[in-house]
C-alpha cells in the first residue's frame, strides 16, 4: 500500500513512545523493558467484552483495572487479571493507547517468536475489538495499516504476527476471518 492511499488516517510515534492521534488512557498493567531491547515484533490479538459484544467502555476498564466483575457472569474469570496492551481499535478504527511502546505492556502472556521466549520484552501488542467468529471491520484495517507505518518508521521493526502464531495451542487470535493480506507481515 502506498503512503498515499486515501483514507489512511496519519500517526506519529514521539519520543516518549506515544502516538499522536491516538487517544491515551493509562494502564498501570505495564513496567519496564529488559535494558538494551529492541522492539521488533507487533502482536495482533482481539477481543470483545463480553465476548461478541462491541462498542462498550469494558475493555478499557479491564486494561485499566477497572472492570466490574460482577456486573457480567463472564467477568467472575477476569478477578485479578492484569493485563492490558498498547493500542486498542475499535470497530469504529476509533485508536486509543494504553501503554507508552517504551514500556512492557502485559499482552501476550507465555509466548516464544524467533526462537525467544517472553514476546512481551520485544514486541508492541494491538488489540483489535472484535472475535475470531466475525470480520474485522474496513476502519480498523485502515487503522491498523497506518499504526504499523508509523510504528514501523519508529522502532526496527520485523515481524507481524498473531497472538496463535506467538502462543500456538494456548491462544488463537486473531482467527480465521482476519485478513493477512491487508497487513504487512515483514518489514
């Protein structure tokens, strides 16, 4: 895809690790990278809370530790989970950051990639809302597509994968109707 395509939203990653026109929420569900760690993986995962449900405020209140769980029989699993990712891009391709890409987000748990375990140490988690038993929407693709160019131009970036291909067995998002072909898988 060219630079130019029309429609493409426009990113920049600062110095700080935030991007700029993406909508910052903080998360504690984060901490410190290993010294000397290049940030060379994006991880794609999704989700929805509750599972199937989309445009409510419950993901976030889960990265941010905020989540009611008792207000859903599903939450009762998620009591003192910590976790969090990047970026979030809802359906709408609406992008929101919870963690600076200079810090650890808590996103892809047990993982190896490359022959290295610990994905989270080397890699930037993006969740996409959605499920792996439904489309992922035109605005998030285009969302996405312009993330990736922005992050790709901060940090030496080399992979694009998902949360199965890093955690096979364990995990299997983003699923089957995610369109690979709309992403680049390597820089």
């Amino acid at each position: 895809m060219s630079d130019g395509q029309p429609g493409l939203p426009g990113y920049r990653v600062a110095s700080d690790g935030w991007v700029q026109g993406a909508r910052r929420l903080d998360s504690q569900n984060f901490d410190a990278r290993p010294q000397g760690c290049a940030i060379e993986l994006l991880v794609l995962h999704c989700i929805s809370l509750p599972p199937g449900c989309f445009g409510g405020a419950d993901i976030e209140r889960l990265f941010c530790n905020q989540l009611d769980c008792a207000s859903h029989e599903f939450y009762a699993q998620l009591r003192g989970v910590r976790v969090s990712a990047h970026f979030l891009i809802a359906r709408s391709g609406a992008l929101t950051q919870f963690v600076s890409c200079l810090d650890r987000a808590w996103h892809a748990g047990s993982s190896q990639w490359d022959g290295r375990a610990g994905c989270n140490d080397f890699s930037i988690g993006i969740e996409l809302e959605g499920s792996e038993f439904e489309p992922f929407t035109g605005e998030q693709y285009r969302t996405l597509v312009a993330l990736q160019r922005a992050l790709s131009s901060a940090y030496p970036l080399r992979w694009t994968r998902g949360h199965s291909e890093i955690a096979p067995g364990r995990k299997s998002d983003p699923g089957p109707l995610f369109d690979w072909t709309r992403v680049v898988r390597d820089e």
